[in-house]
C-alpha cells in the first residue's frame, strides 16, 4: 500500500514561499481571501484581491510581489509526484493549462468561493486523520474533486474563447494523438513530430513553451495516468498490461513504474 507523504501539499496563508527551494517545482493554488498583491507574471502586470484565485506551475515567473500588509491567501503547494499518483485523465485538463499559462488569475463569483472553500477545508481534514488506513486513497480523491472544481471554475471564466498563443494549433494536435491513445505504442518524440509534419526539436520547443512542459513529460503523464487506470480498474495480468502498452518487458514495465512513481505495479494494486 502506498503511503502519503506530508511533504506532498504545503499549505500556506501567503507567498512567501515563492523563492523557497522547497516550492521551487511545486504547483500553487491560492485564493486571496483578505488584502491585495500585486505582481509580475512573465511581463504582464497582475493583481490579488478578495475573490482573486491564482493557479500556476511556473511560480519562477511570478515576480514584483507586493502584498498588502492584511494580505492573506487559502493556498497549497502541491508537489508534481503526488499530482502524477493522483492524476486522472480528463479532456479539459489540458485546456486547462493551457490557459493558466496564458493568464493565472481567476475572479471567482461567491458561489464559487464557497465551493472552493469546502474543497480546501476537506482537503486538511482528511490529511489530519493519519490513523485513516486508506489515507493516501482519500487524498486522491478529495484531491481530484479539488481539481475538478477547479476546472470548472476556468470554464466559466475562459468560456470557449481560443487560446491566443503562437503555435497553438500544433500542440492541439500533439494533444489530440494523446488523447487518441498513441502513447500506448510510441513513447519517442520523432514519432509524433512526423505525423505533425515538424523536426522533433521544434514540436519539443513548441510544447514546452506554450505549455509549460516538455513534449517527453506530456507523453509520460498520460503513460503514468492509463497505466494506474488500468492496474486500479482491471484484473489484466501484468504481462498483458506490459504488451498493451509497448513495454519490451514486465521488467522493464516495472522498471518504469518505480522510475516515474517510486512505486511498484502491484503496490498500485493493493
């Protein structure tokens, strides 16, 4: 069974965690919810007030912090290990970062604010009952239906309006050959990169900049997501599983498993 780590979400009341080496991979969620602060967000100008929720894995372009004396936030730190256990695959996830990276502010309705705050309330009850045998399973899902909430939250305010980034259009379709399963048989760059009709360098540039992550990372997150998918959901035997998803085998299977989650195929399963 695999066991939550506390140094998997940091909760924090402000930012000033920003330039600590402990947040210096991790993803924030933060709601102001008293004050202001104003800063930088690669170039652009932005704003925190009441209301003010900012969502972001690229903190290091967050720069110019200027908060209020009574600025106060309900935000976590949330490590990409325990996000790569707990993912779960969905067709706006990727939308979703796209558009964060494109503007990391949302301005929540009082509806909203009250999900949010029943979400992130649950999430630190939760993690307070250590004696829970299955804790590490309940995070996963409180934790996800953090997340959804999320989600919706930026479909409200995004709407359906396009992505205004160069290069969108490419990393659609590299995202679309995700969601069609292609990861399942070809987990190397050039493949997708031929099928795009781009040099593996530049669908590799191209995805890191717009989405903030490399083209390898997005392969291996939707590798890493099916595969405890199909371990949690199904009795497939793990040869099977290993040729389903191309791997050479089940040592090799294994292998991966520990290298991307520290964690081995049947813990999954226990």
């Amino acid at each position: 069974m695999i066991e939550y780590k506390d140094e998997w979400i940091i909760r924090v009341d402000d930012l000033s965690l920003l330039d600590d080496s402990r947040t210096a991979d991790m993803v924030l969620h933060a709601l102001c919810v008293e004050g202001s602060c104003s800063f930088s967000f690669n170039g652009e100008q932005k704003e925190l007030k009441p209301g003010s929720l900012v969502i972001t894995s690229k903190t290091r372009l967050l720069k110019q912090v200027c908060p209020s004396g009574d600025f106060r936030v309900e935000g976590l730190f949330f490590s990409p290990k325990f996000l790569e256990l707990a993912a779960q695959r969905s067709s706006y996830t990727i939308r979703h970062i796209l558009l964060l990276n494109a503007d990391p502010v949302l301005e929540l309705n009082e509806i909203e604010r009250e999900r949010w705050n029943r979400d992130y309330e649950n999430i630190f009850y939760q993690l307070s009952r250590t004696d829970n045998k299955f804790r590490f399973e309940m995070m996963m899902a409180v934790c996800w239906q953090f997340f959804l909430d999320c989600f919706d939250f930026s479909s409200r305010v995004y709407g359906h309006r396009d992505i205004s980034m160069q290069s969108s259009s490419l990393v659609t379709e590299f995202f679309a050959m995700l969601e069609a399963g292609e990861y399942r048989a070809h987990r190397n760059i050039p493949f997708y990169a031929d099928k795009l009709f781009v040099t593996a360098k530049h669908l590799s540039e191209v995805v890191k900049r717009v989405s903030g992550h490399s083209a390898n990372y997005w392969i291996t997150h939707f590798t890493v997501a099916d595969l405890q998918r199909t371990l949690r959901t199904t009795k497939m035997p793990m040869s099977e599983i290993s040729d389903l998803f191309n791997f050479s085998s089940v040592a090799y299977f294994t292998r991966y498993m520990q290298i991307h989650l520290g964690v081995n195929p049947s813990q999954l399963r226990e």
